[in-house]
C-alpha cells in the first residue's frame, strides 16, 4: 500500500496531502507537520474539526481508505500546552488506526488591521498557534 492523507479544517477551503508512505505498507507513517492558527474563541467550538482522509495511490485510481475527523475542541480540552500522542479509529475500515502527535502553541495578539479593515473589525483578537505535528497510521486489518 501507497497510503497518504488529505487533511483539512472541514467547512473551510483549505487541504494539505501529505507524502506518500512507499516502505511502511500497512503501517504507513509520516513525519508531515501541519499548522494551524485560530481566534481563541474558535476553541471551544464543537463544530471546529480536523478532518482527516486517507487514500491508497494507484495506477488506475486512487482508492479511498477511510478518514478520521478530529474536534479542535476535544484536543484542546485534552492538554492544550503540552504536546499529545491520540489514536483514533479509521471510520470505513475494519481495525484501522490513526495516531496523532499534536500540540497548541502560546497566544498572540493578531497585528491591527489597517484603518479601511478598521471599519469592518474593530480591536485586536486573540490568537492561538497550533502544530498537528505527526501522522501515523496502522492499517493492518484492512
């Protein structure tokens, strides 16, 4: 298997694909950081996920394997300030597991938008800096 993953902040127009894994067959694994940054508010939002698709290359197609969404909000009510090794189960395989190595960076203050944006958006907003730093998977049961 040639397993690699789109990842992306469903309902959002944004997706990364990381690398394809050619050694490790049925246990891919990637070293493919990703980051991310959110209003602080956007935190305790349940509707805030990570989605995570996973697809077999191949010559006459792509074949989907299955995909994880993750809520940014259960990840950061797990540990925000320390990095966090979950597992989560592949939905549309039998067995099938995704690991994640994650962590939520400090806050910042986004800088001041200009005087035409000042506007529309008024004062500063509070800014969280996240890195979902690792994607490993373990496909053996497929």
């Amino acid at each position: 298997m040639k397993v690699y993953a789109e990842v992306s902040i469903i309902g959002e127009d944004t997706s990364t694909r990381t690398t394809v894994d050619t050694d490790g067959e049925t246990n891919p694994r990637w070293n493919f950081p990703l980051e991310y940054t959110f209003e602080e508010a956007f935190l305790q939002n349940p509707g805030l996920v990570v989605g995570v698709k996973l697809y077999c290359e191949r010559t006459l197609g792509n074949r989907y394997i299955g995909e994880v969404n993750i809520s940014v909000k259960g990840l950061f009510d797990y540990g925000p300030r320390v990095e966090n090794v979950l597992t989560y189960t592949v939905d549309g395989t039998e067995g099938g597991k995704l690991n994640i190595l994650y962590s939520f960076g400090n806050k910042f203050l986004a800088p001041k938008p200009s005087l035409g944006k000042k506007v529309l958006d008024a004062g500063l907003k509070v800014m969280v800096q996240g890195t979902l730093s690792y994607l490993n998977g373990d496909f053996q049961d497929l």
